[in-house]
C-alpha cells in the first residue's frame, strides 16, 4: 500500500534536490476519472500528486522523450536527472530503457509506487454515465472507492479494473532509488487465455477477426507514441526511403503497420497495455502483443524487463533455441 | 482452369551456404520447380522479418528464408539471430492468418544440392496448397 502523503515528502525531497531537473508523476484531471501526468518543476507543485486507481499512465514513455537541446560554445549541457513516478509494469518499461541503453542510470530517479491495479476507462465509464467532475477514487480491501456525486460507491475490483491488472504478475516496482513502502501482494496469474482463444480457431477465423480489427485502425500512430518502448529517432513508419509501409489507410497497409509495429515489440513488450487504452477505435492490441511475449515466455524463456543486466531477447541467442520450424 | 496454379515463392538465400547449394543443384542439372524468385544476401541474419512482409504485399504467394546450418555461419552467429526473429515471426504471421505454409525457413549448406531440391519441392507444394494470397496484398502501388 501507498501512502500518499509520505509520497509527497518524498516527492517534495527529490524535487528539491539540485541534480534533480523535475519529477513526473500524476494529477487529478479536469473531468470524470481522469487523472493527467503531472510535472513537478518547483516543490510547491508537489501537493497536487496522486497516487490512485486512476493513475493508468505509463510515465516512463516520458523519459525517452527528455530534450537534448544543442548547447550553446563554452556552456555545459544540463545534465541534472528527471523523477519518475512508477507502479510496477512502468517499472519494467524503465528497467528495459536501461537494458537499450536509451539513457544511463545515472540520468534518472526512480520512485516507486506498488500498485494494487488501475482502473479501465472504457469500464468506469460504461458503469457510471453520470459522472461529474474530478472524481476521486482510492484502493479498498479487494475493492476500488469512487467518490461519486451521489456519494462513495465500493466495487468489486474485478469490474473495473484494466484487463492488464487483472492478470499483473509484477505489482511492486522492480528497481526504484527511493519508496519504502509495504509491498502489494501479487494476485494475479497469467495463463494467456485471451491468446489461446484465438489460437485454438483456424486460421480463417483469425483471419476474419483481425481484418476486421485492422480495417478500422485510423493510422493516428498514438499506440507508437504512448509506447515507452517505441523510442526509435528514426522510426520506419515517418521514413520515406525506403518506406516500407506507404501511408495510405486501407486494409493492406494497416495490417502490414500492425505487424511490423508488434513485432517491433517482440521480447520487448512489458504489458503496460499502454497502447489498447489510448487506441480511438478500440483495436486489442495487447492481444497481438501478448502472443508474442506467450511466444518469448515459452520458447526462449524470457520475460523482458525484469533483469538491468539481461541482454535483449533478439541481441542475444541460445545455441539450442527452437528450431522445429525448419525444413 | 486448365494450367496448374503456379504459386510466386521469394526465397531470401543466404550467400555463402544456400546460394551456392542451390548453384550446387543447378550446375548438377536437378530438377525442381521453378516457382522461385531467389534474392541473395550476404546472410541470413540480414534479412529483415519487414522483407517478408513486403514481399506478400507486393504479390509473392510464399517466402523461404534460407541460411547455413547453426554453428556454420561465415560471420559466426547471424544465423542464431536469424532464428530467433524468424520463430517469432513465423508465430505472428500464422496468428494474424496467414496460412502456415506460406512462410518458411531452412537450413541448406553449400553441399546439398540434393536438400535443396527436396526444400524448394515442399515450399511449392505448400503454396501451392494455400492458393493464391490475397490477405493483405497490395491491389496497386499508391502513386
């Protein structure tokens, strides 16, 4: 469990520090359930953190993002480090920047916050069409609180909460500089159901599925965006030459987008679901995502983000890898 | 429909083993289907998963990737990488639709001409099996 206000202090100490720049954590949003990423520039603005079953973003998308603005002759680049908020799946997303080597480990504060699971927009939103503004919600003993208009409403967190929590293997923050909190207990398991029941059709049935899924796909690239692991400069789908995937929206091209944009992530994917909650037309990307990290998990042994010193799935090899697919 | 369908297969050989297997073949007159569209690359870890992609938009009905068998690789390990990305690959593909078939991977060394005869004949027929592609192929170049 968290507490909040000794988040704050922390919060307030790391903003505080002069080789800290600033902190990025969350805010209560202006509307409904939302909660917005906050940065913390100056040590007043630390009273507006939360920390809440709304707090679904992935912050760490951030930190791949830091400007590196070109320094003027004689001065020195700003080298002081950005804090980060994290729950435990952006934990892993930080983990995995560091095993790229997108920034040094030295260049960031890490403070983490183990997390009991977010809510699902989508969800809440069915379930609660009256909202009204800046609606707070708070963890309860297997429950999430609202503080609804008409009052506090308790439910079941298996009705609200995000499809990624409900089978989250890694609640509590794998690396973090500062947070001494009480651990959450795991309690999910992840048997890759929703995979499997794609997998036991045959291929025309998937075929027809994600033609349909794909077909509504609106290019908007905002699933590569919010991805903290999508941090190419030179990212294949703005090149030109050679363009691999033409911009036109239509069938063809959007399939061949998805693909090469879950393959991208193939051993790469920390399932913060990330990229399913900002989708406009509501694609399960996690469910292609999640075949290829069942893929991984089974067949090269490897779960990506846990480890700072692993090397990534695809720089490395096992001389016995799986090899019954060749002729 | 009187003449046999013909499946259009883009096979990614690998220079220093599969090239010179299926050059092996060639000059030992086998026979084997000519349905193959060979590109040769240096090694089979060069060939990026994206190629594949782009080969059935743009009208190929199979793809063979081919390298050296593990541990005979000329640049040491290209052929490990190749593996790895290819076994994921060829799992994405099948679960997005694609027909099993249509994407393979071997392993030829520069000796087996005869292998090689042998790989090429159950590409085609695996292609030619799964018919014409149409999944996500591109009707026309945009502009």
């Amino acid at each position: 469990m968290v507490d909040v206000a000794k988040l704050k202090e922390i919060a307030r100490e790391t903003v505080s520090r002069d080789d800290v720049k600033y902190l990025i954590g969350w805010r209560q949003g202006t509307f409904g359930f939302r909660a917005a990423p906050h940065f913390v520039n100056k040590p007043e603005d630390v009273d507006q953190l939360i920390f809440s079953p709304l707090c679904s973003h992935n912050l760490a998308t951030y930190l791949t993002g830091v400007e590196k603005l070109p320094v003027p002759r004689g001065q020195e680049a700003d080298s002081r480090k950005v804090a980060l908020m994290v729950k435990g799946c952006d934990s892993r997303a930080v983990v995995l920047q560091l095993v790229e080597q997108g920034y040094g480990r030295d260049s960031v504060v890490v403070i983490g916050c183990p997390c009991q699971g977010v809510v699902d927009q989508k969800k809440v939103e069915a379930k609660y069409p009256d909202m009204g503004e800046n609606i707070t919600a708070e963890w309860g003993e297997k429950t999430i609180i609202f503080n609804l208009p008409s009052g506090k409403t308790e439910v079941p967190r298996e009705e609200v909460l995000a499809g990624k929590c409900l089978t989250c293997r890694y609640p509590n923050p794998l690396l973090a500089d500062a947070g001494a909190w009480e651990e959450v207990a795991v309690w999910g398991s992840d048997d890759y159901a929703d995979v499997q029941d794609l997998e036991a059709g045959n291929p025309q049935e998937r075929r027809a599925f994600w033609e349909d899924k794909f077909a509504s796909c609106i290019r908007c690239y905002a699933c590569r965006n919010v991805c903290p692991m999508c941090y190419c400069e030179d990212c294949i789908l703005d090149r030109l030459n050679p363009q691999w995937i033409t911009r036109a929206v239509n069938p063809t091209e959007n399939t061949a987008f998805h693909l090469s944009r879950a393959f991208h992530l193939a051993g790469r994917c920390i399932e913060c679901g990330e990229c399913e909650r900002v989708c406009p037309v509501d694609i399960p990307l996690m469910k292609l995502n999640r075949k290829l990290t069942k893929e991984v998990r089974e067949n090269y042994d490897y779960e990506p983000g846990l480890d700072p010193e692993a090397k990534p799935l695809q720089a490395s090899y096992r001389p016995n890898d799986k090899e019954d697919f060749i002729l | 429909m009187s003449a046999e369908y013909q499946p259009n297969i883009v096979a990614f050989l690998c220079n220093w083993c599969s090239y010179a297997g299926a050059d092996l073949a060639g000059t030992s007159r086998t026979n084997y289907p000519s349905n193959l569209n060979v590109i040769r690359v240096m090694c089979s870890g060069r060939v990026n998963p994206l190629f594949v992609v782009n080969a059935l938009q743009q009208g190929a009905d199979g793809v063979l990737v081919s390298g050296c068998h593990p541990g005979d690789c000329h640049y040491m390990e290209g052929n490990f990488y190749a593996r790895r990305r290819f076994g994921m690959m060829k799992e994405l593909l099948e679960y997005v639709g694609v027909e099993p078939g249509r994407f393979n991977m071997s392993w030829v060394s520069a000796s087996e001409g005869a292998k090689w005869k042998d790989v090429v004949g159950e590409v085609v027929d695996k292609a030619k099996e799964a018919g014409p592609f149409k999944q996500f192929r591109r009707d026309k170049i945009n502009w």
